[in-house]
C-alpha cells in the first residue's frame, strides 16, 4: 500500500505513520530527534505500508526466511525498490540536501545477530552501482532500543563528506534505522537519504486504522 504523499490525512513529517491531531511528529520521531537531533537522516521515505495479512507485509517476514516462496518475496521487494529509486531517487536526494545522487549505499543490519550477510544486501546491490558501506553490529553487542542507540553499530571505512543512501526493510519505531543513520553521520557523512521498504502500520491501533481508510477510500 502506497504512502499518502497527497493525502488529506494527519501523518508524521517524518516517517508517515499516524500522528495525533495537532503533531508534526509521531511519539517515536519525537523522541528521536531530542535524543540524535542532527545525527538522524536527512530524509526519510517509506516505499509503501506493510500491514498485516497484505502482500508487502507477508514478503518482508518471507524472504529472509528459508520457507518457500522466500525467493518470489525477494524478486517482489527488489522489483518495489528499483521502481521506487528510478522514479522518485531524484527527488530524494534533494530532499536529503544532496548536490548529486548519493556517493555510497548502507543497509541497516538485523539487530538480532543474523549469521552472514543480510538477505536485503543482495536486493539493493542488485538495484544501485554505489559502493556498499558495512554496518556492523558492535561485539559484544549493544542492545538496539526504541530510541537511539548511538554506540550500536560500527561503520567500516567511509568517505569524509560522504552522501549515503541507507536502506532498511521494516520500519516499526525507527529505532534500528535512525541509530543506523546516525552512526554513518559520526562515521562522517555528510548526508543520509533513508529508504524503507515498508512501514509497519497496526490496523487495530485507532490512528493507524484512520490512516488506512484515508489510503483505501484514494485507491
């Protein structure tokens, strides 16, 4: 389910999920920007909604997984990201306060020690010619909380001054990608373009079900 980038409906500035009347941010952004301020991605786009029971959301569960059909949810995800970055990179890098297009790419890595590369690393270096900057979880590792957890990943060597596309699959509070974004801005990074694929969205939770009528009344 597509994001409402003209929708009528309230959402958060940052992530797009749902927001209280009065808000320009969800509970967790807020938190967020008093703990990283400036640290946090420059720009943040969800490529869609993942909602329980719909496609987008059953393919983010499957294709890291070893249960069939693992592989068609991947072809899927990569398919949605390619068309994502053709037709609406552009945009945000400007968003991002980028010059140009971004000069390397970063996933945000499973916080739950995930053997070997992580499944999504393969979609987006099938999707963009950038060089991959390594996230790596800190050993012994440190706990990736709801907010930011600024001494969680290590960054392998980075560019100063560097323009980085980070790329995470699942978006619930923000946590895990916005701790990511910061540790690449203390790595050095000038600018932090944030694509997730999808952005949880709770049909039983009130505002997320307002969300979710707005969304399918403009279908």
């Amino acid at each position: 389910m597509d994001p409402p980038f003209s929708l009528g409906c309230r959402t958060c500035q940052v992530c797009l999920g749902p927001v209280h009347a009065g808000f320009a941010r969800c509970y967790q952004c807020d938190l967020a920007k008093s703990e990283a301020g400036d640290l946090l991605a420059d720009a943040v786009v969800p490529v869609g909604y993942a909602v329980k029971g719909e496609q987008l959301a059953t393919d983010l569960r499957v294709y890291k997984s070893d249960r069939d059909g693992a592989a068609d949810a991947a072809q899927r995800l990569r398919s949605m990201l390619a068309a994502f970055l053709r037709d609406q990179g552009s945009g945000l890098w400007r968003a991002a306060g980028m010059a140009a297009a971004p000069s390397a790419v970063a996933v945000v890595p499973s916080g739950r020690g995930r053997p070997g590369a992580h499944p999504l690393t393969g979609i987006v270096a099938s999707c963009v010619d950038l060089p991959v900057t390594r996230l790596a979880v800190r050993l012994p590792a440190q706990p990736c909380r709801r907010g930011i957890s600024l001494g969680w990943l290590s960054v392998e060597v980075l560019a100063a001054g560097a323009d980085v596309l980070l790329v995470d699959d699942t978006w619930v509070s923000g946590g895990s990608a916005q701790s990511a974004a910061a540790a690449l801005k203390l790595a050095g990074a000038r600018t932090v373009a944030l694509v997730v694929l999808g952005r949880h969205v709770d049909p039983a939770d009130p505002r997320s079900a307002e969300l979710l009528r707005a969304l399918r009344s403009a279908a």
